[in-house]
C-alpha cells in the first residue's frame, strides 16, 4: 500500500518525485513540446506513481483553458452520430483537449440547458449539432463570448462557424436517384422536423426532386417515423399493406430505412424487386445490411475530424486561417449504390 495520502499529491509532490522544479511540470502539462522527452517521461512516472490529478477548474479560474470542450448532440441512442463523436473526440485529443459530452433528445430547449450546464464546467468551447438552435442558446453563448460551432450542417451563410454536410443536397439526390431508375410511385418516410434542421432540410430536398419531375406528393405516403426500427418497421407494414402501394421508398435516414425494409420483408414484399428503398446517412451496418442499403453517405468521421481540427485551433489561435469568418466548410456527398434499390418495373 502506498502511504500517499489521498487528495494530498499537489504538483510540489510531482516536482519533488521527478527531481525538476513545479513550473517545469506545469509546462509539461501545458506546453509539452518546450520540454524535454526524458524530463516529460520522469514526470509521467512520477504522476502515474502518487496518482496525481491535475485540478483545472484551478486553472480556468485564473484565467487559464480548462482544456475541455462540450459536445451537445440531439442523442446516442443510435449509430447516427457515433462515427463523428468518435473521429471529433480522437481531433480534439491530439491538441490535448477532453470532450464532455450531453444529449437533448431533438429538444432545442433542453439544448440550452445542457449549454448551461457545460459552461458552469468551465469548457473552452461548445460544439453543437445543426445550425437551427432557441433563441435563448443563441443569446447565451453572445454572452458569454465562448468560441461555439455547428457540426453535421453546413451553409455559406451560417451565424456559428461549421462544418458538415447540405442536408438539402442530401434529400435531393435521393430523390433524384430513385427518379433516375424511373421510378414515379415514390413515399417519403422522415422523422419529425421540429428541433431537427437536418430533417427537415432533407425533406425540402427530397420535395423539390419530386416536384422538378413533375412527380406528384401522394399524402397518404408522406409519413412520420421516430428514429426507431421497430416503429419504423410498423410503419412499413401498415404502408405497404394496402392494394395502392408506391414502388420506392425514400427515408430521411439509414435507421428509418432499415426497420422499413424488415417490414416490407414480413409482409412478403421482395427489396429491391418488389421495392426500392434508399436511406441517407451510411452508418455502420447499413453496408452489411441483406440485400445491402442504398443510401447517401454523410462523409461523418471527416466531419468530426476536419471539426475538431479547426475548432481547437480556434480556440488556441495556433493556426492561421482559424478565425471564424473562414470556418465555414462543406463536406461533399456520395451515393452509395447497393442492392436495395432497381429499376423500376
């Protein structure tokens, strides 16, 4: 057992087990590259020896980074934005930057509260989802003049600096897809647009592709859908049961379009000779899928990647070019062709 007191280890105890003074750990900690390898390494062992733990709400109190940043998505309960937490995460790590993360369940109003409570924290930054957000969240981080981004969305005219993809694009070469195989039956399954720009901005585009080729909305296949495959695939069967049925499927994303491909499958419906269905979003599992899902692919790890990047050098002013009015960057799409959709018949 060591005989190290508990919540007694201060940075003097770190400087005295390394053998090199208190400001030569703390610049290991804050500027590394200024110190030595073989001085970094002794006080690596040192830290890791007497569990020493840096107190950065200290820091931040003087003035200093916390060395955190938040991330506010509208949930984790799906696959929809792991591969962007993930590669945003791993960017922000290599400049020495921790995510703390919250959800707000599409509800732009828990959205600021989850904002509150990761500024009472003392992060550096806030990234958030979508470039729709209250009024109220909006106001709040003017106030508080913290360095704030959206992620997922993009457009040249954006209030946050962000870096993501034109949903609207999304919707839209969907629905031009399935138009090209000749397909004129076509519903539309998208979840709420309420606090979901996302959606929303695809649904406009999917609209527009329809109505540019001259292809009527049918109402009673433009329906709602949680992102849920089981609500998803209920959806499916209740559509696809009747004798006036479309012959494609256009879904506002992978999740969607997944439970509605398992409930054509139970009503007996073969995808893609029956029906075509495509999705938006190409989340892990979607190409494993069988017959494998068509779909438009958000380019989400370089999202996450290129976002995480440009954040922390806007917070840090390390590189040039970093300064928001040059932060708005889009990300291109691509049609992933699989086995969900065919010609139509």
């Amino acid at each position: 057992m060591s005989d190290i007191k508990p919540g007694k280890v201060d940075i003097v105890s770190v400087a005295n087990a390394a053998g090199v003074s208190p400001s030569t750990v703390s610049r290991s900690f804050n500027h590394p590259a200024l110190v030595s390898p073989a001085t970094r390494k002794r006080i690596t062992r040192a830290v890791e020896k007497l569990g020493y733990i840096r107190n950065r709400s200290a820091q931040s109190m003087h003035g200093r980074r916390s060395g955190t940043i938040g991330l506010i998505v509208p949930t984790i309960d799906h696959a929809i934005f792991a591969e962007m937490i993930q590669s945003f995460s791993e960017a922000i790590d290599r400049a020495e930057f921790t995510l703390l993360i919250a959800s707000h369940s599409y509800d732009l109003d828990r959205e600021y509260a989850m904002m509150r409570k990761l500024m009472e924290h003392r992060v550096d930054g806030i990234a958030v989802v979508g470039l729709e957000h209250a009024e109220a969240s909006m106001r709040l981080l003017e106030q508080q003049g913290i360095p704030a981004m959206g992620l997922w969305n993009y457009a040249p005219d954006a209030v946050l600096p962000c870096v993501g993809a034109d949903n609207r694009e999304a919707g839209l070469r969907a629905a031009e897809h399935l138009i090209g195989l000749g397909h004129r039956d076509i519903g539309l399954i998208f979840p709420r647009s309420e606090g979901n720009d996302r959606a929303d901005a695809r649904l406009a585009g999917a609209c527009d592709g329809l109505l540019a080729a001259g292809i009527p909305l049918i109402s009673d296949w433009h329906c709602e859908v949680p992102y849920s495959i089981a609500q998803a695939k209920q959806l499916g069967q209740d559509l696809l049961q009747g004798e006036h049925r479309p012959t494609a499927l256009l879904c506002g994303n992978d999740v969607i379009a997944q439970g509605v491909i398992y409930g054509a499958q139970s009503c007996g419906i073969v995808v893609p000779d029956d029906l075509s269905v495509i999705g938006i979003g190409d989340f892990k599992g979607s190409g494993e899928m069988e017959p494998g899902l068509t779909t438009i692919r958000i380019p989400a790890r370089d999202i996450g990647k290129i976002a995480g990047e440009r954040f922390t050098a806007l917070i840090t002013g390390t590189k040039e070019g970093a300064t928001e009015e040059h932060f708005r960057i889009r990300c291109p799409l691509e049609c992933i062709l699989r086995g969900t959709t065919r010609a139509a018949s």
